[in-house]
C-alpha cells in the first residue's frame, strides 16, 4: 500500500482565501470594540464556550459506559478535551507545513495561525455537546419515542378537528423523528446557551449539511457522506443559510475546518474506548492484544503495518498493560495525525470548498486500515458486554418513562399551554407544575422562535402547527439536555419510584 507523501502533493496553483472563511462576524453586532481582530475574536469564542453550561454537563454524560462512578474512565467532557488537544495537534502539523512550503501568505493565513487553531480547538471541544443521556441509545430512544408519540399528540391538541398542514406533513413531524447529536449541537450554542459565537465557529461545528426531512441520499451520490445523517434542525434552517452566506460556502458543503474537527474525533475516541474496556476490565490485556492481532488480519494480507507497531509496544511494556496502551496510543496518534495532515493538503481545494466527500483519514492507508481494526474490535468486544447493555436499558426506561410524563404538554391546545405559561391555571393545573419544571433557558427559547414568527408568510393552521413543533422541540431540548444521573433522578422524582 502507498502512503502519502508531502511534497508530491503541494498544489503549484493556490486559489484559496482563508480570510473569506475566518471571519469576526457574529450572528448579533457584539458590545465590544468593534475593530477586534481575528485572534481576539476566536479567544472571546473560547472563553464564552469553555463557560458555558453546555460544556460543563459533559463531565456526567456517557462516553461509553453510562453511569460510570470510576472517574479514570472517560466521560464526554474528558473525552472531549482528548479530541481537542489532538485537533490541535493536527491543526499546527498542517499550519507547520504550508508555512515550510512558503504558502501562508498567499492562503491568506500568515499571522492568522493562532486563530486557526482556536477555532479548531473550541470545534473539537464543543463537538459533543448536543449528545443526549446516555449517548448514541439516548438518541435512540428520544428518536423512538416521537416517532411513536408525537403525531399522535398533536391530533390530541388540535382535537381532530383539521386535517395536518402540509408543512407539517412534510416538514415538521419529520424533524422531530429523528434526533441527532451534531444537529442540537448547533441549536445547543445558538438557540438555547445564546453564546453568539462568530460564524466560522458556527461552520466549523457543522459535520453534516442536511436536515432530517431531506432524504438521505444514494450511497454512490456525490454528496453521500456530507448528507449521510442530519447537520441541522428546521429549528436552525435560517441560520444554516446565514452561515453558509457568511462563509462564501455553497449550500450542502462543508467548511473546511470540519474535517480536522472530525480526524481528531476518529482518532481519539477509537483508542480511547478500548483503554477504558481494559480499565474495568471487561477486555483482558491477553484478550486486547489477541483481537487486534485478529482482525487486523482478516482486513489485510501481508500487511505488517499493525503488527509491527504492537511489536514494538509489547518489547518496550512488557506485561504492563498501560505502558504497552500508552505506547501504542502515541505512535498511532503520530501517524494517524501526519496521515490527516497529508490527505487535507493533497485535497486542498476540496477541503477549502467543502466538497470533499469522505473523512480525512479513509481509503486503503496503513491507518485507516489500523483505525478501522481499533473500531472493529470495540464493536466486538466492548460494545455488547453486559456492563454497557445493562446501564443503558436502565436509561432507555427512564428517558422513555419521563417524556411519558411530559407529554399532556403536547396535547394541549395552543391557546391552553398559552394559558399556563402566561397565568395560574386550575384547569391544567398537571400541566402546569410539568411547564413549571423545564429549563428557563428552554423556555425563553421557545417564546423567542414564536416571536420570530411574527409578521411571516405561514398561514393560520401552519403558525398553529408551528407553534406545537416549537412546544415539541421544548420538551426534546429539556430532555436531551439532563446528565446520565439527573434523567434517573427527575424519572424517579416524577413517577414515586
């Protein structure tokens, strides 16, 4: 197999402005000096996304094993400063190479270098902070619960008395079907926290340019990958065009800080969950060094890519099964790291357009072949064990059970919730108390989204349909939004358990 090489691949025409995607252009004119530059705009970034509450929840929400009172294992917060630190490791190898080809300057990107990777940094940590309870089954679970309940709610509040909107039809139930971690990401730092980030922070967040109406496309498209799970909500659909305006991106692409985003996700979570399944010992070090050995080679003959670094682990650690992870976890770091680096500089152009349709590290290399093994033995090994299963069915009944709870507030007429939020109620009094329990954050947000309404082109029976999504996207954003602990705890608190 061919590996990349550097300087077989530096472009010898180079088309591409940064400055048109690193922008200071907030979404709201800021209260601060109007003529900050670039740098001081992506640190005033940093400081409202590392205090924002959004980040803080990471530390009780699963990475893999929900639950979890050993604080060695990884939770979505320690998780996330890993991506982060290796985000921008991979930023400052690609900045180190243009600089060493003398094409920072003409990329627009000379004295710009700092800004670079704060964004990327800030992408890196925030990219999680839309995963629900209990992670990838959490969505599952809020996905199942609507496609079941939801438009059985709205015919209760509108009584059956009308036939559904088109727009609901064909828009807005299908929204709510599906949840998804990057898409309420996004809504997450705009909508809900407020944090009024720069659009080229916004962009570099964005790992996917369709909304759960739009139909997936076919796998041979040439838009497969960027569209293959939902970016965005109907919720934040004006602010994606906003976005896609600011950062002279074509709609349906990308920007191009997003695929080092993801590099760095790939890279740190596949090695990292196999450390942590041998930290609590679901997967022996006999067990972890057997199954890598194996799949490795039911992927590849002839290939001692793998092997050989493992080799080299085991001659230096011995039986020490930290000192052989550590090992292993730095060397392919380094080489996963100088891989992505290559791929996003032999796929310049593309990557700077957002038309690249695949990760930076894919194809037949050495280290997709080694990242796709490390994959492969999680699945097998570490994914289907009991002490991950159990946890996360105790979490299903309790995300389950507490939307139950909060459902009469979907089957209210519009002008029946508007009654409980606006004064005491004695006829929905349930209601109410239920109302009384979300977020105010939650809250303001949903009368917010009805403003904005005002003065629209909807008609009657859709601004109604509106409204009710709006109340529906207030209950998924209350939910989607607890720690692993705090959905167990409030499910309790609620049913008298």
């Amino acid at each position: 197999m061919t590996n990349l090489t550097f300087k077989s691949f530096l472009p010898t025409k180079i088309s591409m402005n940064y400055l048109t995607k690193l922008t200071c252009i907030r979404p709201r004119v800021s209260s601060a000096d109007p003529d900050r530059d670039l740098f001081t705009e992506t640190e005033s970034n940093r400081g409202r996304i590392i205090q924002s509450a959004a980040i803080r929840r990471l530390q009780q929400k699963t990475q893999v094993y929900p639950l979890e009172t050993n604080a060695a294992v990884r939770s979505r917060l320690t998780h996330s400063l890993e991506v982060q630190q290796t985000g921008r490791f991979l930023a400052q190898t690609i900045l180190q190479r243009l600089s060493e080809a003398g094409q920072l300057a003409s990329l627009g990107l000379e004295h710009q270098e700092t800004a670079f990777i704060n964004l990327v940094e800030m992408a890196c940590l925030m990219h999680d902070i839309g995963n629900p309870p209990f992670g990838h089954f959490g969505e599952a679970a809020i996905s199942r619960w609507m496609q079941d309940k939801a438009g059985l709610c709205h015919e209760k509040a509108f009584k059956g008395q009308r036939a559904r909107s088109a727009l609901l039809e064909s828009t807005l139930l299908p929204d709510l079907y599906i949840y998804e971690g990057n898409a309420q990401a996004l809504r997450i730092i705009h909508h809900l926290q407020d944090l009024n980030l720069t659009y080229s922070q916004m962009g570099a967040l964005m790992k996917y340019t369709r909304t759960p109406y739009q139909p997936k496309p076919a796998k041979d498209a040439p838009d497969a990958y960027r569209k293959k799970k939902p970016g965005y909500y109907f919720s934040e659909a004006d602010l994606v065009r906003n976005i896609w305006q600011q950062l002279a991106i074509d709609e349906g692409c990308r920007f191009p800080l997003v695929y080092i985003m993801e590099a760095a996700d790939d890279i740190s979570y596949c090695i990292a969950d196999l450390e942590d399944a041998v930290d609590k010992g679901i997967l022996s070090f006999r067990d972890l060094r057997f199954g890598l050995y194996e799949v490795w080679e039911e992927f590849t003959e002839d290939n001692d890519y793998l092997p050989n670094i493992m080799e080299s682990a085991i001659k230096r650690a011995g039986d020490n099964k930290q000192e052989f992870i550590v090992r292993l976890r730095t060397r392919l770091v380094r080489d996963l790291v100088d891989y992505a680096a290559n791929r996003y500089l032999q796929q310049h152009q593309a990557v700077f357009d957002g038309t690249l349709d695949e990760p930076l590290i894919d194809g037949q290399s050495d280290q997709h072949l080694a990242l796709d093994t490390l994959k492969t033995v999680a699945i097998r090994y570490v994914f289907t064990s009991m002490e991950k299963e159990t946890p996360e069915l105790r979490g299903y009944a309790a995300l389950m059970g507490l939307m139950d709870i909060f459902q009469p507030l979907l089957e209210l007429t519009r002008d029946e919730f508007v009654s409980i939020t606006e004064k005491d109620s004695s006829r929905h009094f349930i209601e109410q108390r239920l109302y009384h329990r979300l977020s105010g954050k939650h809250k303001m947000a949903y009368h917010q989204a009805l403003k904005s309404l005002s003065g629209s082109d909807y008609s009657a029976k859709e601004l109604d349909d509106l409204e009710w999504y709006y109340r529906a996207r207030l209950l998924i954003d209350y939910v989607s939004g607890m720690t692993d602990h705090f959905v167990l705890t409030e499910f309790q608190n609620l049913s008298a358990i």
